[in-house]
C-alpha cells in the first residue's frame, strides 16, 4: 500500500489570502482523490473529487489540482474566511483491491480576521 | 432528510466490557465504512462492507467486529480483546463504482472511553 502525506503543520493564513494545502502519495496514482473538510468533534464533510484525467475542478471558492507526474494533490481556497478554518484531509485508494478510501492525517488551517 | 446516524454521541465502557456501536443509513448507499480516529490522527480503516452479508477488515480489525444483516445498518462491536479502545469512532457510507462524484457520507461520530 501507498503512503498518504498532509503537512502535519497548521497552516496560518489572513482572511481574503488563498490558502494552499498539499497532498502527496507515494507510489501508484490512483483513479481518482477526494479532499474533506473535519471540524473538531465532527464527522468529515465531502467537498471535491478530481479524477487522474483531470488536471483541475473547481467548486465555488475551491479549487484542487491533480498532477500524477508529481505524485501530487493541492487544494486552494480562495478569498479565504475564518469560517474556513477546519482540517483538511484528503483521501484516495492506497491499497490495490481494497475497496475503501485510506485518509491523510490532514491539515489544520486557521483563517484570521 | 437522507442521512447517516450513529449513537451512542458519547459512551463509557469499563475493562473486560463489549460494547456496541450503532450505525444506520438511510441513503440507500450500498457500501459502508468503519474508521477510528485518535487525537491529531488521521482516519483508519476498521472494517467495510460492499454489500450485505459481506465485509472485509480493514487495516487495524484485530479486537472488532461488525456485521450487516441489513443494508441500512453496519454495527461495530468493540470487544474486551481491543486492549485501547478509547477513540472517536466514525461510519460512512457511499454508493458503489468510480462512476460515482459523490463521496463518503459520515456520521457524526461516536466517542468511546474507557473507564
């Protein structure tokens, strides 16, 4: 199986900047990553799937990248608000044949005002 | 409103105990999930199930059960041989094929302590 790494570091941004998150994983690419949202004490909350034929998907202020030379997925908000500060997870199938996704331990952003 | 509950929200269980989580979708989804989460980690995989009456372990099985005897329903039991139970506790659900655009619907979780 694959490894799934998240800066492990919070990420500290103003509000209004573009917040950038990355997830690298380190051996096949898969089909397709999924990026979540997680506030404390909850459940996680699907924003984005992009697929490995796409190189960019947009939703509102998000925007996630996929590049499959880089091993690499990043996730951008733009405009960002405090109302954005969660961690950030993403997702894919690390283990061939297992059905399920395997998560990254994801990334705390903070959003200032 | 389409959705996936777990309860108990909070539960005690004291050593050498079972206890019971419960998990019922009514997405008409026809995979479920099992994942713990301990502080500052990320998601893993207990068990999963495709279909009812089938699931497969995930990467840390050892010490819990489930089963799935309805497709609206996916227990996880907790037994005494899963010596540091004390997580939070989170069931997803999802339709099946990478056709699909939709990902993972979660509960809102269940946080087990033992006393």
């Amino acid at each position: 199986s694959q490894k799934i790494e998240q800066n492990s570091e919070a990420l500290n941004i103003q509000e209004g900047k573009t917040a950038t998150l990355t997830c690298n994983y380190t051996n096949y690419s898969p089909a397709y990553l999924q990026w979540y949202r997680q506030d404390p004490g909850r459940g996680p909350v699907f924003l984005l799937l992009i697929r490995e034929n796409e190189k960019e998907k947009r939703k509102e202020r998000l925007k996630v990248t996929f590049d499959t030379t880089l091993k690499q997925s990043l996730f951008h908000i733009t405009a960002s608000q405090p109302a954005d500060s969660a961690t950030y997870l993403c997702a894919l199938h690390a283990t061939p044949g297992r059905r399920a996704l395997t998560f990254g331990s994801g990334t705390r952003l903070q959003v200032q005002p | 409103d389409g959705g996936i509950t777990q309860s108990p929200k909070y539960l005690f269980r004291k050593e050498g105990q079972n206890v019971t989580l419960s998990c019922e979708q009514n997405l008409n989804h026809d995979a479920m999930y099992w994942y713990r989460q301990d502080p500052g980690q990320g998601l893993r995989l207990i068990y999963y199930s495709q279909i009812v009456n089938d699931f497969q372990k995930g990467d840390i099985a050892e010490g819990y059960s489930v089963s799935r005897e309805k497709k609206e329903s996916f227990p996880l039991t907790v037994t005494s041989a899963q010596k540091n139970p004390t997580a939070f506790y989170l069931c997803a659900s999802s339709t099946h094929g990478q056709g699909s655009n939709y990902g993972y619907t979660f509960g809102s979780g269940t946080r087990l302590t033992v006393v």
